[in-house]
C-alpha cells in the first residue's frame, strides 16, 4: 500500500513542482521516485518506534 500510496503522492508532488518552475515533468520518475521514499519513510518510522519501546520489541 505504501507503494501505491508514495507513487500517487509522487506524481502529485512532481507536476505541482513541475507547474511551479514551469519545468517538464516525467511522471514515471516521479512515480517511482516516491514509491522508494515512502518504502524508506514506512521502515524507518517502524524502526524508529520499535527501539523507542524496549519491552516490545520484536525478535
């Protein structure tokens, strides 16, 4: 889901910014380019709150 989520929101982003600067803008960079952030942004907020609870930590 977060793929889906982070592809979406990446299109989105890149044609306001591409609208913005007056800029060309490939939607499949764009694309893929948020897939990959909101992959790292799900492991990193999972980790992040795993070590912030000792006692719950998963093995």
């Amino acid at each position: 889901m977060a793929i889906i989520w982070g592809g979406i929101l990446g299109m989105l982003l890149g044609y306001i910014g591409g609208q913005l600067e007056a800029a060309p803008i490939s939607f499949l960079n764009a694309a893929i380019i948020g897939a990959v952030f909101a992959v790292l942004a799900a492991n990193i907020v999972y980790t992040i709150t795993d070590k912030a609870n000792p006692r719950r930590q998963s093995k």
